[in-house]
C-alpha cells in the first residue's frame, strides 16, 4: 500500500534580504563569491568579477588552506589508505575541494585527482575501489560526481563508474549500500547524475535516474520508518549522509523543482530561514541516532573525527548557498506554471 503523503504546507516565495547576498559576494571566500556569481546570478565565466573571483579560490579561504596541507605528489593525512583517517584523509579532502569551484586545471588539483584515482582504482576499469577491488557504492558515487565536478566527466574511469551505477541500481529504482536495500541514505548516485551533462546520458542512464527519482519522490524526501532526526538537520560537507536538504539540492538540480510532493521538503527549508535570509550550519558528521549510534558508542576506535569549515549553530555560506539554488529552482518551476501533482 502506498503510504499517505504529508500534509503540505502552506507554499511562500523564497525570501533574500540583499544583507544575505551580500554576505555570500564577500571576498573572503572566493569559492562562495564564484559560485553565488554562476550559480544565483546567472554570470558567465568571462565575466570579469567571476574571473577574479575563480582566481582568488587559490589565494584565500578554505580551498586554498587545504591545498596548502596537501602532500607534495600525495595526499592528506593518510594512514593505511587514502580513505582513513575518517574525516581527514585524502578522499574527504577530495569531497570538499570538489564544492569549492576548483577544476584540473591547476596542476594540484590534477595531480591530487590522479593520486586519489590511482588510490581508489577498481576492477573493471573504474572507480570506488580499494586496491583493484569490487567498487564500494558510497566511495564510488562520491569520487564520481567530485571527479566530473573537477573536470573528469570524459575520463574512461569516470565513465564505467557511471556505467556500473547504472548496472547495480534496484531495477524498481534507487540504490542500496552495504545490502541494507533501496533507502534514502543511498542517494549518492542520483547526485552523480545531476552533475553530470545531461546531454551526455545515455538512454539506459535516463530510465535508471527517472526510477531513482521516483523512490525518492514516493517518500517525499524524508518518508522512511521512524522520523530520523538527523535528516531533520543540515550539515556541510555531508559526506555519505543524507539530510532533507541533500535530497532537495540533487532532486532540484535533476530537473525535479516542479514536483509537488517535495513540498513538505521545501516547506521545512524555508521553515529554516533566519530572519536575515542565512541558514545556520546544524550539525557536522557524524550526526546519528539510533542503531548507528550505538555501534559507535560500543566500536569507539571506529568513530570518525569530525571536520567542519564552519561553526555549527551558525549561519553556513554552505548551507545558504546550496538552500538558495534549491529555492530558485523551486520558484522558477512555479512562475513557469511547471509545478506538477
């Protein structure tokens, strides 16, 4: 039986007070100063405030503080594998410059892309694996979607990776990790496709991504057992976890904005608004309740060292920029009369 949809809420327009804007245009954090540029104001690369703002990434804030701790020829903060220490080794690191407007064409990013690629080779011929092994889904929907962000969205490895995504969704839709079956936690692969070229899909990626959507959209972002309340909270970077706000910033980007059973979703996120139009940064990783909680609590030399480039409780360019972009693709779909039942 389908489950009942929730209540919506009553719908408002997004709402950006100029002092929001203005904070996200700083020059202090080129990366947010690019990708507000492109991505809120519609600017075109040769735009000159979006050319000075590209170059300055590598000047100042987070990226370049974390390029400036790379390994020469290596990585970050590796242990027995680019992966661990959790969160402060090379993959995550990867994860994080991937959000901040870098591409492989500075030559310490494609450097670090090919080591974290030749780290994570898989068999088969593409990624998300470990020593040539079977790729893990988690780790390889994640090094695919930053490696097509850095520039990557041709390379051969990047590309059977999408092909093997493909291969092993659910053939009802939707993804499972570690055998847990299909569940919104698995939504890795949907982002990968968001950022990759729509017209560079093939005709099997389209069907698999309408049947991901369709899962996702049949919970309503957030419909899935008991309420867990971390997905109730925002988060940056998310790592492999889901929150209410991941699920919106891929569905939109997806070309879903107009579906009306995101409503509660986005109902919740314009809830989350701050008077002067930010959003506040809830919670770093790992954020868990429940079952997750208290295997850490019983494996403590498992458990993770949170990493964060902001303050939790409070306001996250971050979390304020990706809210904004889901917030216009909401709005657009609306005055364009594409909001659909």
């Amino acid at each position: 039986m389908t489950p009942a949809r929730t209540k919506p809420v009553p719908k408002t327009r997004t709402k950006t007070p100029s002092t929001a804007m203005s904070w996200l245009l700083e020059g202090n954090q080129p990366s947010v100063r690019y990708r507000t540029l492109t991505e809120l104001l519609g600017r075109k690369e040769n735009d000159p405030e979006v050319r000075d703002a590209k170059r300055a990434i590598l000047e100042r804030g987070w990226a370049a503080e974390i390029l400036s701790q790379r390994r020469l020829g290596g990585g970050w903060n590796d242990g027995d594998s680019q992966y661990r220490p959790k969160y402060l080794s090379t993959n995550w690191m990867m994860l994080v410059l991937s959000d901040l407007g870098l591409t492989r064409a500075v030559p310490e990013v494609r450097e670090a892309c090919e080591f974290w690629m030749d780290g994570f080779a898989a068999t088969g011929g593409g990624l998300g694996g470990s020593s040539k092994g079977t790729p893990h889904y988690c780790v390889a929907a994640n090094q695919a979607r930053a490696l097509i962000r850095f520039g990557y969205e041709d390379d051969p490895r990047v590309r059977r990776t999408l092909d093997w995504l493909v291969e092993t969704a659910d053939p009802k839709g939707g993804w499972s990790c570690f055998g847990s079956g299909r569940n919104l936690d698995s939504w890795e692969a949907l982002s990968v496709f968001a950022a990759f070229p729509r017209s560079k899909w093939s005709g099997s990626m389209k069907t698999c991504v309408e049947k991901g959507a369709e899962f996702f959209l049949e919970r309503e972002l957030h419909r899935q057992g008991d309420r867990y309340e971390p997905w109730y909270r925002f988060h940056y970077p998310p790592h492999y976890y889901y929150d209410l706000l991941v699920g919106l910033d891929f569905m939109t980007a997806l070309g879903y904005a107009g579906d009306r059973r995101m409503d509660y979703a986005v109902a919740f996120l314009r809830s989350r608004q701050l008077p002067d139009g930010r959003w506040n940064l809830d919670a770093v990783h790992p954020d868990l309740e429940g079952a997750a909680a208290r295997w850490y609590a019983s494996h403590p030399k498992h458990r993770p060292t949170p990493f964060a480039i902001e303050k939790v409780g409070q306001p996250s360019k971050m979390i304020t920029l990706a809210a904004l972009r889901v917030l216009d693709a909401v709005d657009r779909a609306s005055s364009s009369g594409g909001r659909r039942p």
